[in-house]
C-alpha cells in the first residue's frame, strides 16, 4: 500500500520516550472527542493509541508521531514510528505468552487496520465512523 496523505491537516503529537504515553493518550483521548466519535469509540482509539506507542517505544529507536483528523464522516488517527512494518491479522497470543497481544488488541478494538511503509517509517492507520450531530441532516453534516 502507498502512503496516501492526510485529506485535511491531521493534529499531530511526537512522542520520543515513555514519559510521552501519557500526553499521548490525552491527545487522542481530546483530538477523538472534538473531532465527534461517540464515547466507546473515544475508549477503543486510547486504547489503541496507547498500545502502538508503547509498541514503538520497546521495539524501536527514536520515538514517533500519532496524527489525527477527521474527514467523509470519520476520524483517522495514525501512528508511525522508524521500525519495520508489522503483520497484520495477528492471532491473540495464548494466555500463559508473555508478549504479542498489541497488535491484536488493536484489530479486536478498532475493526480493520492498515499497516503500510511511508516516508517517515511504519504508518499504522485506524479509522472510525463518526456519529452525525443532533440537527445535522441525514448523511452529512449541518452546513
């Protein structure tokens, strides 16, 4: 897959080392919320958010970037960081293993997930569907 650009200008937030996970996670936690996704899917996107950044920050070197934007009714958030691209399709490891289950948790928690090389390195891309707003008409937004 190529590495489309974003259709509108994504908030974006680098991340270089553990201390960065927690303002990572306020970040999509606030950018989900603005943007319009319901309450679970704000959760899910955390989740997420949280468990590639930790990804990134144990197995690679020289941190990352998560972006955000909302475009057609969704919101699209990346995370990319310098490491190889990873498998998607990843079975949940057995109870007992002590690694491999961030991959998985996010393609249980987030539905399908794109996983592509880009310019700046590995792009993991998870997408949502946003509710309408009270008073917009049916299929878009209130203009």
């Amino acid at each position: 897959m190529t590495d489309p650009h974003p259709p509108s200008t994504p908030a974006v937030m680098p991340y270089h080392d553990a201390d960065d996970l927690p303002t990572a996670r306020a970040f999509a936690r606030r950018h989900a919320e603005d943007l319009g996704l319901a309450a679970d899917q704000v959760m899910s996107l955390v989740i997420a958010v949280s468990e590639l950044v930790t990804n990134t920050l144990q197995h690679t070197s020289g941190g990352g970037q998560v972006r955000i934007w909302a475009d057609n009714g969704q919101v699209t958030c990346e995370v990319i960081d310098g490491g190889p691209v990873r498998a998607v399709g990843r079975a949940m490891p057995r109870p007992d293993a002590d690694r491999g289950r961030g991959l998985a948790i996010v393609e249980r928690l987030c539905g399908p997930v794109e996983v592509f090389a880009a310019t700046e390195g590995t792009t993991v891309r998870l997408r949502f569907m946003t509710e309408p707003r009270r008073g917009s008409p049916p299929g878009g937004e209130a203009g």
